[in-house]
C-alpha cells in the first residue's frame, strides 16, 4: 500500500506533536508520507518540517496538489475557513477539537465532507487512550460520574474557554459511555488568567437517571486527567494520565458474614494515543470509514460544550 501524503497545517503546539507522530508512523511503517507543514510563521513550519519530502510553506493551499489528507491544528476560531478549503479541494481532515467555533460552521464542514466523499475526523484524543479502550466495555448504566481534568496554565489555545479547550473531551467520553445527551445542565465558570473561562464546574442530568458532575481548569499546578464512575455491580477509577484504571466490585460474602468489595487493578499496556489516532484516520482514508470521532461525534461534543457554556449565569464587575 502506497503511504498516504498529508500535510499538517498549524504548526503551534499541537500541530508539531502532529508532524513529529506522522513522520514516527513513516519510519516505522511506511503508512505516511509528510508533504508539508502550513504555518503563518515561517520559523514555526521550518522547525516543525522534520520528515525528508516536507516542505515549509505559509499557506496551506499551496501543498494542495501534493497531499491526500492533511491535519488541521489552527486555532479553532480558523477551524471553518482551513477545513472548509481543504474539502473543496476533496482532500480528507482530521482536526483538532472542538470541530469548529460554532454549530452552523460544524453542520457545514460535516454536509460538506459527505458532498465531496471527503473523510472528516475530529481530534478527541481520549477515544484512543488505552485505559478507555480497556475499559470502555465494562461500563454498564453508570448512575454517578465525577470527571476532573486539571492543568496549569498552557498560554496557548486560549482562543476559547476551558470548556471547548478542555472540558469537551470528558463531555464527548460521557455522551459515549452513558450512551445519553444530557436532559439537563447546570454550570458555574470563572476567567482567573484570561478574559475567557479558564475554570468550570457542570453537572449533567442524563435521561435515564445518570448524573455527572465534571470541573475543567488550566490554572491548576497539579495536572490530573480523572474519571470515576459508579453503577449498581461496581466502580471504576480511571486514571487518563496514568492510563490506570482501578475496579471496585462485590465480592462474595463469607458463610454468615457481608460482602466484601474486592479492590483490582486492570492490567494496561501504555499507549500513545496520538499515534493510535493517527493510524485510525490512516485506516479511514484507506476504507473510507471514520473508525472513532467522525464529523457528528464532533458535533455532539460541541453542542454540549455550548450548553455547559450558555448554562453559566452572567459575571458581574469584570473589567
């Protein structure tokens, strides 16, 4: 199989990490070929042009009639226009989350993939997390969660709150396990470093009776990527950071005695879920079919993340 030619377009942050993992796949499996890397500063997609064939351009168009696929790593303020182009052109994205800034520009990019038979995925890296996948089938009917994701402050991505920055990955893993859109949502958020909301709270009533209670902040020292889950046969702590995850079930009663709870911790090979991803839109190209996180996944993530958002009461006396 020929390596599919993609390029990265965003050479911040997230889009070298991007470039770095592609060019690891090609070494290792000759599944990528990177054609280039797109950034508005020249410096930044030199530095980040690690693989043989890539070039450094500052406008993405220009790798256009060398790639089949690219990622889309710009801020998500210039999601739409990026990806809105490179559809046109029927090449096939994996972007970053959130999908877009807004719903009408998420609807759009998605009825504009399937137009074009275009592959759209969205980057909700916690799907691929190996305590996740481990995990994932064991969770049946959850009655209470409690998710932390706590990081200190990045100085990057603060084009959008902590919410759509952070929170959107737990909310897109609770839609998927509790297999529910939330009935309900209340929130409480706060800008501590920004303008924007850099620490919030929210709780979700789900239909059949779950409810999580979720806090997302990028102005915590300590880094912490948790969910704990609670349902009727045990409970789960899941450690994302870790990629730990530990179980507490019933065990069996002794002859006149009570049950006991029986502590297990599951055995987990530590993955990079980036590559993991990586080699899913790999797989998506090659058989036109989003494994994980494709358009309307990104969607739902995106329309509970506003509702987190538009729950939160108006600050008062901010500058």
């Amino acid at each position: 199989m020929k390596p599919l030619r993609i390029a990265v377009v965003g050479a911040g942050h997230m889009g070298t990490f991007h470039a770095q993992k592609v060019c690891t796949l090609a070494a290792r499996e000759g599944s990528f070929e990177l054609r280039g890397v797109a950034d508005l500063l020249p410096g930044r997609a030199a530095a980040a042009s690690v693989g043989p064939r890539a070039r450094p351009v500052t406008d993405f168009r220009e790798l256009l009639p060398e790639i089949e696929a690219a990622i889309v790593a710009v801020p998500t303020v210039d999601h739409f226009a990026v990806v809105e182009a490179l559809l046109q052109a029927r090449i096939d994205v994996l972007v970053e989350k959130p999908i877009a800034a807004t719903l009408a520009e998420a609807e759009k990019l998605i009825t504009l993939a399937r137009e074009r038979g275009c592959i759209l995925q969205v980057g909700h890296l916690e799907r691929f997390n190996a305590a996740i996948r481990t995990v994932s089938s064991a969770i049946h009917k959850p009655r209470f969660i409690e998710a932390h994701r706590l990081s200190p402050f990045p100085g990057r991505a603060t084009d959008v709150d902590v919410v759509r920055d952070l929170m959107i990955h737990d909310l897109d893993l609770l839609q998927r396990l509790v297999e529910e859109v939330p009935s309900q949502v209340e929130a409480i958020g706060v800008p501590v470093v920004t303008r924007r909301v850099d620490i919030a709270n929210a709780r979700l009533c789900f239909p059949g009776g779950c409810v999580a209670n979720v806090t997302a902040s990028r102005v915590t020292p300590t880094p912490m990527r948790k969910i704990r889950l609670f349902q009727a046969d045990g409970y789960f702590s899941i450690d994302l950071l870790e990629q730990e995850v530990t179980i507490a079930e019933r065990g069996l009663a002794e002859p006149g005695g009570e049950r006991q709870v029986e502590l297990r911790r599951l055995s987990i090979d530590p993955d990079d879920a980036l590559l993991q991803q990586l080699r899913a839109f790999g797989r998506a190209c090659a058989r036109r079919r989003v494994e994980a996180a494709d358009g309307d996944d990104g969607l739902a993530a995106l329309r509970l993340a506003l509702r987190v958002i538009e729950a939160m009461p108006p600050l008062e006396g901010l500058p």
